[in-house]
C-alpha cells in the first residue's frame, strides 16, 4: 500500500478536529448541566475560583472546563488576569430562555450517539430502529434543537405564505399537527391563533404525555389536545390545516400517510410540510447543513423507516422533487414550495 505522508498528516489532522469538536459537545452540555453557560452570561471575565463560586461548583472541574471551552474557541481568555468570558452571542446560544439552545442540540447529538452501536447492528441484519428505541435525551433534546426555529419562522413567515390559512386560522379553524412530539409546534400555533383548536397526534406515548403536559403550563389546554396516533391513521376529517415538522422523511410508507392526510382534510384544506432544506442531487448537498442531516438520517430517520411498514427510508436529504412525487402519488394535485429557511423549505399540499 503506498502511503503518501502529506496526505496522512492532513487527515490526521481531520481527525483531530473532529475528536475534539465531538468531545466539545459533551463539554457544552456538561456545562449547562452544572450551570456554568448561566454563570458566565453576562458576567465579564472570570476566574475559575470565580465562576466556581457563583455556580457552586468544584473550582478544579470548572478550572479544566474553562480550559477546554477556551482552546474550542467558545471563550475568551485574558492570560494576563488568567480569567475567561463568553462575549454577547455566545452567552445568548448558550443560556438564554429564548436563544437557539446549543446546547439542547449537544442534548440531541449525545443521545443519538448512544445508540450508534445498536445502529450499527441493523446494518448488519437490515432491521430498523425506532425513534422509541432512542435514549429519552433525544426526544428533549429534538425539541430544544427544533422550537427555536419554529418560534422564529411558524406564525411570522410560514403560515403567512400558505394560501389562505391565515385568516382561516384567526377566524376559527381546526388543525392537526402529526408527529407533535412534545408539542412545541402545535402549542406555538395555538397561542398565536386562539379562535381555533388544534389537536397534535404522535405514535410515542411518552410525548403525548409530555406535551399535554407542556399545554396545561402555556395556558392553551382549552384549545389544545394530543391524542396518540400513527400518521397513516390519525382520527378525525374535515381538518382545515394539517401539518407535517421535519417528520414526513421518517415515516415508513410516505404515500400512505400522504393517501390518508388527502381524506382527512376538508375539500379547501390545506397540508404543510416543513422538511430540511435540500438538493435533489447528492452533490448539491456536500455542504455543512448536509453533513448534519446526513449524519442525523445515517443514525435516526432512515433506521426509523426501516423499523415501519413500507421501509421507505427517504431519508432527510431527500429533496423537494422526490417530496413532491409522495405528495403527489397520495392524490394532491397542487403542490408548490411556499417559502424556506437556510435549513427547512415549507411545502403547500392542496387537493
């Protein structure tokens, strides 16, 4: 085998960036669970001993991490006073209520990654993996990860683009929001549109449980319930608006579900599908974005499929073309991408 040296080095070099980057995402989760994110917010450089302190942590724990979040780049560090700080941004992803939660998305990563060797296993035999069969991290961490998106772009650009589902929604409509998980997005609508009543379905019994959970602290339980379906069998017709957030790739017979939202909705209804953003072709998608949702397919959404009836396995890069064949095959005749984000595109489904 003739190794060129050069070659080696640069990817031993790789290597060690994505080892540390990997393990810097335990550490940022480690951080928010012992709350150092919070007490580094805002605060102005700190020493150890200082944040140790203000956190009531082990000052050599904390000395070590400060360390480790430093050589990552996360924070700043001033030799001279040996102390550290996080500048603006980085305290807002990190700790703020209304930030994009890093680290909920090292929560998601971490708990994936727990099941990699049982991944590992179905490649082997071909068998799938469920979502249920996932650390209870990864349903948590999927809603920190996705309801900072949903806060920003749902009700202030996704549903503005949809043809008339607006006004529908602020005079009174009903809406079935499937595969709800915890209900971030069906709690999201029901606060922004009171006139109307929303019902979030989802095969996973435990996030039913949660997100009725979630509704009774928004305030919305009067105008919100979460039943446990499948998405090719969720009860009830005539629904004015159902929608689909980044879950349709995971569903073992698209079709099916595409065939059975057709006869639930009402003759003018409407079906919104949010999916990730991505090129029909596999070379348009050899970018960042790409690496994490085919990443995140490899270990989560296509074992998910394959786990269903059907085995469709679509996977999150699927691209719009091949999306809009499902929609179509289940009976829409108007199908068109009503607006998109860096990292989602919506599509509007309508008989």
């Amino acid at each position: 085998m003739a190794v060129e040296m050069d070659r080696l080095e640069q990817l031993m070099g790789k290597v060690l960036d994505e080892l540390g980057a990997t393990l810097g995402i335990g550490l940022v989760s480690v951080g928010e669970r012992a709350g150092l994110w919070e007490g580094l917010a805002g605060a102005g450089p700190l020493t150890s001993q200082e944040l140790a302190e203000r956190t009531g942590c082990n000052e050599r724990y904390v000395r070590e991490w400060l360390r480790a979040m430093a050589a990552a780049g996360w924070l700043d560090y001033d030799a001279e006073a040996d102390a550290y700080s996080a500048d603006e941004e980085t305290g807002f992803a990190m700790a703020a209520p209304d930030g994009p939660s890093v680290p909920g998305a090292c929560e998601l990563a971490l708990a994936v990654l727990r099941s990699a060797p049982e991944v590992a296993q179905r490649f082997r035999t071909g068998e799938g993996f469920g979502w249920h069969e996932h650390h209870h991290d990864l349903f948590t961490g999927t809603e920190r990860f996705f309801r900072p998106q949903y806060a920003t772009h749902l009700v202030d650009e996704w549903i503005p683009a949809l043809d008339g589902v607006e006004e529908k929604l602020r005079a009174g409509a009903r809406v079935a929001d499937v595969g709800c998980g915890h209900g971030a997005s069906t709690i999201l609508m029901a606060q922004a549109f009171p006139a109307s009543r929303f019902t979030g379905f989802d095969y996973h019994g435990p996030s039913i449980e949660h997100a009725r959970r979630a509704a009774e602290e928004a305030g919305v339980a009067d105008r919100v319930e979460f039943a446990q379906a499948p998405a090719d069998g969720f009860p009830g017709e005539g629904w004015d608006l159902v929608a689909f957030f980044d879950c349709l790739h995971d569903m073992g017979d698209p079709v099916a579900v595409a065939r059975h939202v057709r006869a639930a909705l009402a003759p003018d209804g409407t079906w919104m599908i949010v999916e990730p953003r991505a090129g029909d072709a596999v070379a348009e998608n050899l970018n960042p974005v790409g690496r994490l949702f085919y990443a995140a397919s490899t270990l989560v959404c296509t074992p998910a499929s394959l786990a269903q009836d059907g085995r469709a396995a679509l996977g999150a890069q699927a691209g719009e073309r091949t999306l809009v064949e499902v929609l179509r095959a289940g009976g829409f005749t108007r199908v068109r991408r009503a607006t998109d984000t860096p990292v989602n595109m919506v599509l509007e489904a309508r008989p």
